[in-house]
C-alpha cells in the first residue's frame, strides 16, 4: 500500500499582534477571563496590506523555498478556507498569480486548483481527499500543495473578540512522508443539519455565533466523530481495547480543532468521560467527583448545554484524573495556538507544527489523531503515525521562534485595523520576504474586488 502523508510543512502568521490581558483591562475585565477563563494570550491580527491570499501566497513560498519545490513537481494546489475573498473566484487563483512573480508567469499553468469551504472542518477534509488522491496514484507528478488560510475576525467588544486570531498552512503532501503519515481505516466522521450554531450569511466576514450552540455542537459533533473512529479501528483489527481499556489508551498524541485553550479541554473532558464512564477506573471518578446527572429527555445538544452537565465537566477537569491525562495526550499541541488564537481551518495543522516543536518526548512511530471540526456541523478524526526522521524536519520548523519576535499592537491601533481605517497602501509590514496587498479596485468600476499583490523583500 502506497505510503502518504505530509511531507514538509509551514506555518504563517502576521507579524502584528493583541495582548488578552491588555484588551481585558481595556473592556473593563480582569487579564485572566481572557488569558485563562477563554485560553487565549495573544492573537495575530492581519497587516492593513495582508489576508487570506497573501498569507497563504507567503506560506507556500517560504516552504517551497526552505525544501528546495519545483513548481513543476507539483500538480494541485488545494485552498481550504471559511473567510474567502470572492463568492465566485477561488482563492487559488490570486495565489498562482504571486507565485508566478517568484517563479515566472506559466509556471503553475498546470496545476489543478481548489477552495473548498466547511468552516474550519475544511483543512482537515482536504489533507484525507488530496492524500486518497496519492494512494489512488492519481497525482502524475511528485507532490501537491494544500494551502489552509483563515482570519477569525469578531466584532469589537463582543463575547466573541478575545478569540480572533489569523494563519496559514502550507503543508506539502507526498508519497515519502515524512512529518506525518496516515493510517489507512482509522477514520471517523460526523455530519449533522446545524443552521445556528456560527454562519456568515449574505457574505458577511463577521460571523453571527450562537454560543451555547456552538459549544455543544462541537462537544456533540466530536464524540459522534470519536464513536465512528472507535467502530472504524476495532472493525479493521487496528484498535482492540481489553475490558479495562479505552481506545483513547492508544493513542500517544491528540491535535484537536482549537478556537480557544478552554474548548479543547472541554471537549477531551466530554470524550473521557463517555470513555471511561463503563471501566473500572471510572469509579474512583466518581468517588472523588460523585455520579454523571441524568440525561433523562434530552438530547446531545441539550445535555451539553444543561448547567448540571457544564458543573460536572468543570468538575471531572478540576480532578486528580484528568489534567494528567490531558497534559501528555494533548499539551504540546496548545503552546502555539495560545498565541495565534483562532485559525479556523488552519487550527489542527499549527497544533501539529506546536506538538513537532515543543514535545520533549521523541515522537517517532507514535500514534497521532488529527481532531478537525467544522461549524454547520462536521467533525473528522484521523488516525497517523509520526515517520522516522520526522526530527530532520521539525529542526527546520521555526514558528515558535517567529511567533516571539511579532509587534504587539496597542489597543487603539488594533481598533483602527480592525474597522479599517488603513488603506494597504498606508502600511508598511515587517521585514522579509513576503506577498502583500498592495490595492484593491473601488466598486461600480469594472475593477471592483480586484486585489493586487506585490512581493515585499
């Protein structure tokens, strides 16, 4: 069977940031109920002259720069994405022109390009289709090229703000991988009609959340993805847990979907304990915790937002059982997007980058599951394994390092960004290397949304 997977991989961010306990104090807050009670320190925002293009443009670049890409090795160019830039362009093409100003005009003509949209589930959708595509022996040349690009753009002073956030991913898919190779048969999927939980209608960039919803869903969509992927690996023979263990047991690392720090946990809480709830060691949980409430006449949705349940999750979090369990399975891969903040479709690939950079344990042939989730609503879990040699590439990975040396950006100059009061052509972004944007045509001219780039050295 073909091998597939990632095989080198790159993580974006703006250069400009927010501080959470700054904006706090600034919305009459304490620094905590942003830092910790959402689980967020920082979060980038996007450069008067940068979005989702020019990020993901700037992305591949630097990736095909660092590992030596032809543009003629590749074959497609994938777009996932929640915040595109046009209801009918895709935004593969803005990013081939910027390419082809680095690689000369034609270049990419070959390449066979997409955006696919399901909020932030998209990246995850699109790393399981271009890699069936491989093991299909589809691809005729060496590689394809998916590039996840998001800004999670809030209004200001709403519930939502302290969890905005911006990236992009360029991950190089191959037939030698080596970051991370997918397990053929350990999948789970999950797929539900949700049409209030977060949507952006009528080509709004600012989304409308419920949040209650939104929270349960993702709590819900999860465990239904989770119970599909236990089915999957116990039917192939993958996964077998004896009577007093959970298939979480065999699993070395998760990377979930990570609007903010506090969803996660929520979520990983939810799944221990519907795993842990028919062992035995669930009743030294309930020693120390005391019995589940009742679910009598209520679905997932209702249960999950019931406050009974939302005591007992807090409950089981705050136990001797559970922080240990999440710090090795799960704690690696928040450092960076405690600083990023929301990435939508970018989020499980820059907890992979965090998880290959800041893990202390040497990771290889260890069992990694990837956790995307989409509103609307979605969920996909797939099961990898980390290569050999996977060290070799993520000494290259300098994300963290980048992430310490952004600009943090007052309050008054991140409100003025925010509700665009800079033109493009009014700012200068940091240094290297980059694409910009540099105007973008005025309505009622045949130009109008036309976005021009220029690259910046």
């Amino acid at each position: 069977m073909t091998r597939v997977g990632i095989e080198a991989l790159y993580i974006y961010s703006p250069d400009l940031y927010v501080d959470n306990a700054e904006l706090a104090v600034a919305r009459g807050k304490e620094p905590k109920h942003f830092t910790e009670g959402v689980g967020i320190k920082t979060f980038a925002v996007p450069a008067p002259n940068e979005d989702q293009a020019s990020m993901a443009a700037t992305a591949a670049q630097r990736l095909m720069d660092t590992h030596g890409i032809s543009p003629s090795e590749i074959f497609r160019i994938d777009t996932p994405t929640e915040s595109g830039l046009d209801g009918s362009r895709a935004l593969v093409s803005d990013i081939i022109g910027m390419l082809e100003q680095v690689y000369g005009r034609g270049s990419l003509s070959h390449v066979l390009g997409y955006e696919q949209k399901f909020a932030c589930v998209s990246g995850m959708e699109r790393y399981l289709d271009t890699s069936a595509w491989f093991a299909a022996r589809w691809n005729p040349r060496k590689y394809a090229l998916i590039l996840a690009t998001d800004v999670a753009k809030y209004n200001l002073k709403s519930g939502e703000e302290p969890t905005q956030g911006a990236a992009a991913a360029a991950l190089l898919i191959g037939d030698d991988p080596k970051v991370l190779e997918i397990i053929p048969g350990e999948l789970g999927s999950a797929l539900r009609n949700e049409k209030r939980d977060f949507k952006k209608p009528g080509g709004r960039t600012v989304a409308m959340v419920d949040g209650a919803l939104s929270y349960a869903s993702y709590l819900s969509e999860m465990k239904e993805a989770w119970l599909n992927f236990q089915s999957a690996v116990s039917n192939a023979g993958l996964i077998r847990p004896k009577t007093d263990e959970s298939t979480m047991d065999y699993i070395d690392r998760a990377i979930y979907h990570n609007p903010h720090k506090k969803m996660v946990i929520s979520a990983y809480a939810s799944l221990l304990i519907h795993e842990w709830r028919d062992l035995p060691r669930w009743k030294k949980v309930e020693e120390e915790i005391g019995p589940e409430p009742s679910r009598a006449g209520m679905d997932d949705l209702a249960y999950y937002m019931s406050e009974g349940y939302k005591d007992y999750r807090k409950r089981f979090i705050k136990s001797s059982h559970f922080m240990g369990d999440f710090e090795e399975h799960i704690g690696s891969s928040l450092i960076a997007p405690d600083l990023v903040g929301n990435s939508y479709s970018v989020s499980v690939f820059v907890g992979l980058d965090s998880l290959l950079e800041n893990d202390r344990e040497d990771l290889t042939g260890k069992t990694v599951v990837l956790c995307g989730y989409g509103s609307g609503s979605h969920a996909v879990i797939q099961g990898n394994k980390i290569p050999e040699g996977y060290r070799e590439i993520s000494k290259r990975l300098d994300f963290m390092q980048r992430l310490g040396s952004r600009r943090k950006l007052s309050i008054e100059e991140y409100e003025r960004i925010h509700q665009g009061e800079v033109q493009p052509e009014d700012w200068t972004t940091g240094t290297g290397k980059r694409f910009l944007l540099s105007s973008i045509g005025k309505k009622e001219t045949p130009s109008e949304g036309d976005r021009e780039y220029i690259l910046s050295s």
